[in-house]
C-alpha cells in the first residue's frame, strides 16, 4: 500500500455519487477526504465489538459516532441536527440499515467538515435519525453513525486484535478471491459469499453484533446441524428483528478461509456478517475500488463456537433491558423472571453505570448477579449463559 508524505486531500468526483444519489441531489460519499501524513490511527474507543469515535461536524461538538459499514449514509441523532439547522437540507429519501430495509428519512443536513482526529472528511449530506434505541442498546452515548462511503478514497481498516482502526491513502490489490474480494457497491460493503449451493450477496456489517445472519427466505431453505431455534431480537437503525439460530451442516468458504459449520441467525431481509465473526480478522476496505482484503493470523479455519446467551427477547431503555418474550431454556426462567420485567443491574452495577461492560460482564465461566425491577420491586439471582445453539 503507498505511503504519500504530507497532507493529502482526495477530492472525488461527484460522478462517484451515482445516478441514484444524483437523481435527488443527496451526495453519499463526500467531496474531499484529508488524511495528514497520508496513514493514522483514529481516534476510537471499544464499546463492546463496536468502534466508537470522537468527532466535530462543521466545528460543533465533540460528537460520538459510531464507524458502522452496514450504513449506507451518515446519520446524527435529532438533537445533533439542531445544533447544524442552518445547513438542513429540505429534502425526503430513504436509506438502506444494516438490516437491508429501507428506511424513509425526511431531514437531512449537509455536513462540510467532519474531523475525527486529524482525519477530515466534506461534502456530504446526513440523515437525520432517532436512535434513542441504539443508545440505551449500547450503554453509551451515541450521536451518530458514519457510514462506509465517508471513507471513499482511502484504504479503512478494522483491526480488531488491535483495538483500532486505522486510515491509509492508497488502494487494495485487485481482487484474487483468495483473501482480497470485490464489492458490489461504495456506499456498502457487499460481497458474494457460496452458502451450500447458492451464492449469496453478504453485507460485511461492523455496526451489528451477530455472526452471521442470512435472510430469511434462504435461510428457510438450508440444510442445518442444529435446526433454528428462536435466541432474540437484532436491532439495527431501520428497527427490531426477531431472529432465529441454528447451525449449519456443513462448511462456508471465504476465499482461503473456513467457517467451520458456522452458527447463523435468520435475519428479516439481507445477509450478513457482524462483529462477531468480522472481530477474528483484520479488515481492510476499499470503497473507491469496490475491494475489502481479510488476514488472520489464527490459521485459516474460523471455528464457531456454541451460542450462549440469556435466552430472552429484550427492548433497551434507558434504565436497563425491558424483557420482551423469554425462551425455552432461558435461565431467567429459573429466576422467575416474566416478560415486562426490567434487567436493570449486574453484578450489583445500574445498567446506567455499566456502559460498554454489559456486553462484557457475561463472561463464557460462572455466574453472574442480575437485577430484575417488576413494578416497584426489585429482587436479585443468580444466572450462567445458557447454550442455546450446540
């Protein structure tokens, strides 16, 4: 990958944007990108397998956004939107989420620089969305999402191991289907992925946590070790999906690699890979060129270990985890807990004052202390992860 001294700035030709996004005058990928020295690390922290990064839009702010490459577009949360009011864009579309679905937009902002460290990007316009429910998912807060195309013009790269992303002018090498593939698009990472006997278009998602999910009418069609049982709800920013898991019976290749009889969840529409299989790679994205590289040092057979999880359906709220439907073998049962009931603590810890840590403080031995609200009471148990896919 070339190494260009000094600063860079890549100013993109506005027929990148492509008929759609000309058709009704919204720009997805920005005008100009600027990365100083022309490589740097941004600026991120870990939440859980997801990369949060600090970040001013048009010098408001600082801003906490997540890099989120199964978004199509930008999107800041309203109250971000109000502080840029002067630069709203009068305009109503839709947007693909991670889930695949459309989702309608009616206000949008036009952004000339967002800075996240020295990184810069301008140009382009952002949606404006309610993501209320992605903040209280989370545990922190979260005023936005950058999408894939903001990086278009340089080579953005998940290094997971590492704890960090990373930005570099340059490109990938051209596709070899070994470890370097093609993508169908610059706005979302797709790529064909052979799935038993039929190719499937994948979406390489870093803003969603699952595995692997596949949409729904092909998943009903393919042949599993462990047939699908119902584990819970995906939330992306185009809503709440039920999602049911079962494991393959057979392998998934990637190029050289191996997914080894891989646990997948069926999504509501669109296939993808999340953080938890996408966090055993190093990832590396070239959206100009349609091209995103895979290495591992791991040994090229990715195994999937068992699903373990609480065995319940949740809604976030502010203040904990409202049980929405629990499931057969759910240890919340045992705790006598019943849909409505609020998880409102862990370990003695407020939901509020864990953050990121919910998604850590599960850990694969021995149990944890949850707190459970009904009403106005509230009572404590014991709990260990139940396997809910072998």
């Amino acid at each position: 990958m070339s190494r260009v001294a000094g600063t860079l700035a890549l100013l993109l030709a506005l027929a990148l944007v492509g008929p759609a996004c000309a058709s009704d005058e919204r720009r997805k990928l920005p005008e100009r990108v600027r990365v100083p020295g022309g490589a740097l690390v941004l600026p991120t922290e870990r939440c859980g397998d997801w990369f949060l990064v600090e970040a001013t839009l048009d010098g408001e702010g600082p801003f906490r956004l997540m890099i989120d490459t199964g978004a199509e577009v930008c999107a800041v949360h309203e109250g971000v939107a109000d502080a840029l009011e002067g630069r709203r864009l009068k305009r109503y579309g839709a947007a693909r989420g991670s889930g695949g679905g459309r989702t309608a937009i009616d206000r949008w902002v036009r952004v000339d620089t967002l800075r996240a460290g020295e990184f810069e990007a301008g140009g382009f316009d952002v949606a404006v969305m309610d993501l209320h429910a992605l903040t209280h998912s989370l545990g922190t807060r979260l005023d936005g999402v950058i999408g894939f195309g903001t990086f278009a013009g340089t080579v953005l790269t998940f290094d997971f191991p590492a704890d960090e992303v990373r930005v570099d002018i340059g490109e990938l090498p051209a596709p070899d289907g070994d470890t370097v593939f093609g993508l169908r698009s610059r706005t979302r990472p797709v790529v064909p992925l052979a799935v038993q006997d039929r190719v499937l278009p994948v979406l390489l998602d870093t803003g969603q946590r699952s595995a692997f999910a596949i949409d729904g009418s092909v998943h009903d069609e393919l042949s599993f070790l462990r047939p699908p049982v119902v584990t819970g709800f995906s939330l992306g920013t185009d809503g709440r999906t039920r999602v049911r898991t079962g494991r393959l019976d057979d392998d998934v290749r990637f190029g050289r690699f191996t997914l080894e009889r891989p646990v997948v969840t069926r999504s509501g529409k669109g296939s993808r890979i999340g953080t938890a299989l996408l966090k055993r790679f190093v990832v590396s994205f070239d959206p100009l060129r349609r091209r995103v590289r895979l290495t591992r040092d791991e040994g090229d057979v990715v195994p999937a270990p068992p699903m373990r999880g609480l065995g319940c359906g949740f809604d976030p709220r502010e203040d904990g985890w409202e049980i929405v439907e629990l499931y057969e073998g759910s240890p919340l049962l045992d705790a006598g807990a019943a849909p409505g009931d609020v998880l409102v603590g862990l370990d003695g810890v407020s939901f509020p004052d864990l953050g990121c840590g919910r998604w850590t403080a599960f850990g694969e031995d021995g149990p944890v202390e949850v707190t459970l609200r009904r009403g106005d009471e509230s009572r404590t148990a014991e709990v260990e992860l139940a396997t809910l896919v072998e």
